[in-house]
C-alpha cells in the first residue's frame, strides 16, 4: 500500500486566520444551542429583527419569482438608490456607475482591495482593529501597516499619529468610521485633514460606513464631502445594508468609487459570486429608499444601551471604558486584571466558562488588555451580562 500523501493547501490559506468575531459568536450559538444561558455580548449583528417593509419586500420577491439572475453589478434601481442614499445622507457625488451591489460589507471591502492592491502595496490600518482589514490586504498581497492609536485620546485616527505611516508605498488610508471595535469617531477638522494628509501621494482614502448609520451624532458630512472633492476618484466606500437595517443574514453590502474602480469589481465579482441574491436586493432596495426615521429609534435605544452598559462596567475597580460614537461596541480596558503572562484571549474563554458571558478578546483587534463588549441584545441581558461580568472581575480580584 502507498502511504497517503499529506494534503497540500494554497500558501495565501497559511497566511490568514479564520475571523475571531465569527468564531466567538459560533461557540455562543453553539452554546446556546446546547441549552446554555449565555448572555452573547459577542454579536456584531442588531438583535432587532429586520424591518417589516424590508422583510415583505424579500418576501414578494420570492412570490413574484424574482429568483433569477440580476445584472453582475446588482439591480440598476439599487444602484442609483443606494447612490441616492448617500447624497440625501452625506452630500456625496455619486452615480449608479459609481456602485456596485456585493454580498456583504466584507465582500464589498475584498473587491476593493483586489481591484486596487498589488504586490507590496501598503495599506494604513489604525489598530485597534477589526481583523478582516489586514486579512484582506494580506489576500491582496498587500502589506497592512499597524499604527496604533492612544485610548487615551479616545483611539482618535488623526494626521498626526498617521502620518508617519504615511510612504511611497502607500497605496491606501482605511478609516473605519465610527470604529469597530472602539466605536471612536474623528471629528470634521480630523478627517480633512486625513484627506489632506494624502492628497499629494497618490493614496487612495477608503471609508469604511458599517457603522455610520448608527452614529450618536449626525456624521459630519461635509468633511466627506471635502475628501471626495480633494481626493476625487481615489476616494472610495465599503458600505452594507448588514447593521443599520438589521439584515446581516440577507448578506447586502456595496462599494462605491469612480467608475473605472467599479468596472473592475465587477470584473472580479462576475468570475467569483456573481450578483448578490436577487431577493435580498429588493429587500435591500426597500431597506435605502424607505423614510429612514425608525432608525433613529434604533440609535435611541443603542445609545441608551451603550451609557447604561457603561455605567455597570465602571462600577468595577480599575476598570475604563470610553463612550463609543456610535455602533454597538463598547471597548473596555479590563488590563489590571490580567494575570502575569495571560492574554485577554485566555480571560474571554475563562468569562464564558465561569459566567457564560460571550466576549471578544482584544487580542482579535490587535489590542490586548481590552474586551468588545457589545451591547446588541436586550436591556435585560444587558443587565443579566453586567452583573456577571461583575461577580468574575470581584472573583478575579480575590483569587
Ligand atoms: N462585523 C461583525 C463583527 O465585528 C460581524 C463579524 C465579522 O464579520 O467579523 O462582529
């Protein structure tokens, strides 16, 4: 008998790491599932369901048989929808050519940085970070530059810590606005001055607006629109439909950027997944052009959240924790109660033993001594998850 031969995989596979947050999240589930009672602080989803008009849409979609095909670059009323949404929202100047239609945010971010990395390229990423941005660049063949910022400046991304990440090799700024995980947010001044940072390198500047939507205060438009008029073409966007209308499961998310970048992804995406689901767009499709007013409900109640989680948490000796910008993150500093030579990774798996209290480990963003806490679940669990969280840091206090 031959011996079998061991089973080779591609080297770029060797150079990732599955996603932590998904993982967290899969042993909540897991967990629950088992009959556990986890309180999931983990979810980087709404708990709220997706809107009834959304859901309907998805719905009549099916029943109108629109179960085929759409165009590769998504439904041409979606397009322009979702370029109309971004000029009643932040006075951007963008056309349906300049959208393409992705299955998800992650997908909108992969196509940009295939179309516009190559070899050695260097991508700016503020850490703490949400771990897909590295990952993708290093996919690309592309080099993610780490450049911390300070908790005590509330993790700001400014000029002045960039630029001297800043080289000749700089092919791309990425500002997560507000930020997963931090939920920092930069002010009007700070992200021209980002712009202007680059404007004579060549560098493009990608916002990333997962969480825009879900801001606490009105995002500053008009620096946006500053950075498209400076930057033109070399400013992009990775949007989704996944948080701020409660779809994460519908998988809609788009890229947004001068035609021939968005010719390109489509390039890419019609060799890899095609159109994103033709039913999910029209949800997605209700999701933009309806009157977005029950979002502010939403923001009302994570805002509220987001204090009350906070407060709790402060309540534990040497504890600190900022107040996020928006999204459904808070980003606690949990450093003194870590033992000599432990990681946040090892105290995230000893909460979820201990309490069942599902977190993510700020090893996952680059960031040990923190927790991501989010708060993406019901004022009662909110409360049932503080209290537990309370009782392991008193318990970690005395052993
Ligand atoms: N973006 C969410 C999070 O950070 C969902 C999980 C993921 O896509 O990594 O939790």
């Amino acid at each position: 008998m031959t011996e079998a031969k061991s089973l080779r995989l591609a080297g770029r596979i060797g150079q990732i790491q599955p996603s932590p947050t998904m993982a967290v999240m899969a042993e909540a589930m897991r967990l629950k599932a088992e009959g556990v009672d986890v309180v999931d602080f983990s979810a980087g989803q709404p708990d709220f369901p997706t809107p009834e008009n959304i859901k309907l849409s998805g719905e009549k979609a099916i029943a109108d048989n629109f179960t085929r095909y759409t165009p590769n670059a998504g439904m041409p009323e979606l397009r322009q929808a979702v370029a109309d949404r971004y000029r009643e929202d932040y006075g951007l100047d963008f056309d349906s050519s300049n959208v393409i239609i992705t299955s998800g945010g992650k997908h909108a971010l992969l196509n940009l940085m295939l179309s516009l990395i190559d070899p050695g390229d260097e991508v700016v990423i503020p850490t703490p970070y949400w771990g897909t941005f590295a990952e993708q660049v290093r996919l690309a063949g592309g080099e993610p530059v780490f450049v911390a910022t300070s908790e005590d400046d509330g993790f700001r991304m400014t000029a002045e810590v960039i630029a001297p990440a800043i080289t000749a090799r700089t092919r791309i700024l990425l500002l997560n606005f507000p930020a997963n995980p931090t939920g920092a947010v930069i002010g009007d001044e700070e992200i021209r001055a980002l712009g202007d940072l680059i404007v004579d390198r060549g560098a493009l500047f990608l916002w990333d607006d997962t969480y825009a939507r879900l801001m606490f205060e009105p995002a500053p438009a008009a620096a946006f629109q500053y950075v498209q008029q400076k930057l033109g073409e070399r400013f992009v966007i990775a949007g989704t439909a996944s948080k701020a209308y409660a779809m994460t499961g519908w998988r809609i998310g788009w890229a947004m950027g001068s035609e021939a970048i968005i010719k390109a992804c489509g390039s890419l995406q019609s060799q890899m997944t095609s159109n994103a689901s033709s039913i999910s767009q029209k949800a997605a499709l209700t999701a933009v052009k309806a009157d977005q007013a029950p979002l502010a409900e939403m923001i009302a109640e994570y805002r509220w959240r987001a204090s009350r989680l906070r407060e709790s948490l402060l309540e534990i000796p040497n504890l600190r924790c900022g107040m996020p910008g928006g999204g459904f993150y808070l980003f606690p500093n949990v450093s003194h109660y870590l033992r000599p030579g432990e990681t946040t990774t090892e105290l995230a798996s000893e909460l979820l033993d201990d309490v069942r209290v599902a977190v993510v480990p700020g090893t996952a963003f680059g960031c040990d001594g923190h927790l991501r806490v989010s708060f993406a679940c019901s004022r009662e669990l909110i409360e049932e998850g503080a209290r537990r969280v309370k009782r392991f840091f008193a318990a970690r206090a005395n052993s």
